[in-house]
C-alpha cells in the first residue's frame, strides 16, 4: 500500500499560489507598462485581487481543524487484485 | 508610464484619438465569468445531496476545499487575461502616424506604426444588431503596401474617426509635399 500525507496536497495547492500570483502580478505590469492604468483597469484590478484575497480567506477558514497527517491511499495491490480478479493466496 | 512614453511622442506631434473597444464587447466574457463562478456552487449541491458522507470525509472535504479555491482562482486570472486582452487593445491616432498596439495572451504584444500620409483608403465595416444600435464596429485602413494593413476592431462612433482619419491624412500628405 502507497500512501501519502494529506499536507502533500496543501504543498501543491502553494505551488498553484505562487503560479497564480506570478501571472497575475504579470498582468499588473502589462496595464502599468501599456500606460492603461485608467479607473477601469484599477477597478478590474482591485476586484480581481480583492475576489483573490476572499477566496484564499475562506479556503483558510473552511480548513481550520484540518488534520494535514492524514495519509491518502495512492495505490493500494488490492484495488488491482480486484479489477483482475486474482486472489492473495498468502 | 504615459502614453507620451509608450508611443515615443515625437515634440511636434499630438495625439488626436486613444480608442479602445467599445465596453459592450467585453460583456460575453463577464457572463462567461459569472456562469463560470457559478459551476461549483451546483457541483456542490449535487454531491451534497447524492453523496452527503463524501462531503464530510476527512480525506474528501479538505481536497474539495482546495479543489474549488484552485477552480475559483483559476477563473479569476481566466478573466483577468481576457481583460488585459480587451483593455489593451489599443489604437492612437496622432497627427502624423497612427499606432496599433494589441495584446495576444499573457506573453505577447504588437506594435505597428503607419505614418498617415501612406494611408490610401479608409473603410467602415459596422455589423450586427449591437454594433449598429450601439454604433461601434471595424475601421479598415489599408494602404500602398500589402503588409502594413490596420484594422481598430469594435469602436465607438466609427464614421466620424473614418472622416478625422481622412482628414488628418490629406494634411499629413500636404505637409510631406510640400
């Protein structure tokens, strides 16, 4: 049986972040640099980034009292044992 | 950084228009954005209501939760880009040359400048019930040379920018007579 942690999960949900804010942050440059930093891009910016702050707000919220040591089953000989049939005679 | 800078203003020229698309056209993308949003919200309550013990596993619910933040974050930079692609679209027409500027995706811009005394001829393609109530539309400018053809997609009022392109471009080709 193959297992996992349950905080492997959170450590990818961070690599997504930071891929988030690099893009994001890529996007601020271009308004800036385009010379378009009018109301409305600075409007679209603040929701975007405001939405983005809610979002990561409740995702910390809705996973207080998580337990991140929870191991995942990854891959278990049994699951195949069972799609093919074959019996553990040990 | 302003425009001046952007489009290295040159001390005799001034800038007669800056156009963008009209507004309306980014309306689908918003309604895209909102259905979109909306997605995780009925995968919710159908798993809630077919599978409520999988909602509330230890295992399951931190993945969901994570799951739909990645999904809702991901919408966010979706629209995001697709703002940027629509905002910075963008067209200047000074008194002495006119400059394209348009954003493809993320990682890619272009520039093209055509002074106005090569423009040879100016067309209006206004289309659709929209375009025509709201009057925005295409102005084609093409000129001598195949390859430096122009197009300002979705503008407002584009009769009156075609007759002020015209013109600024008779002036421009007088001056360079002259």
């Amino acid at each position: 049986m193959l297992t996992i942690p349950l905080y492997i999960i959170l450590f990818l949900y961070l690599a997504f972040l930071s891929i988030f804010f690099i893009f994001s942050l890529i996007n601020f440059y271009h308004i800036v640099m385009s010379a378009s930093f009018t109301l409305a891009s600075f409007f679209m910016s603040f929701f975007v980034f405001a939405m983005t702050i809610l979002t990561i707000y409740f995702t910390a919220q809705l996973l207080t009292g998580v337990n991140w040591q929870i191991p995942i089953i990854v891959l278990d000989l049994d699951w195949l044992s069972r799609v093919f049939g074959i019996h553990n005679s040990f | 950084m302003n425009i001046a800078h952007v489009i290295n203003q040159k001390s005799y020229e001034h800038i007669e228009y800056m156009l963008r698309r009209h507004p309306i056209t980014f309306i689908p993308i918003f309604v895209l954005f909102v259905v979109l949003m909306g997605v995780p919200v009925i995968v919710y309550f159908i798993i809630n209501t077919l599978f409520p013990s999988v909602v509330s596993g230890s295992v399951v619910y931190p993945i969901l939760v994570l799951s739909a933040s990645i999904y809702a974050l991901s919408m966010y930079l979706f629209f995001y880009v697709r703002f940027i692609e629509y905002y910075l679209d963008l067209w200047v027409i000074t008194n002495d040359r006119l400059l394209d500027m348009e954003q493809q995706g993320l990682f890619s811009r272009s520039i093209k400048e055509l002074d106005l005394y090569r423009i040879q001829d100016v067309t209006v393609n206004i289309q659709g019930i929209f375009s025509t109530l709201l009057n925005y539309g295409n102005i084609h400018i093409k000129t001598a040379s195949t390859n430096t053809d122009i197009v300002f997609h979705d503008v407002s009022h584009p009769d009156v920018i075609q007759k002020d392109l015209i013109r600024l471009s008779e002036e421009d080709r007088k001056y360079h007579q002259e």
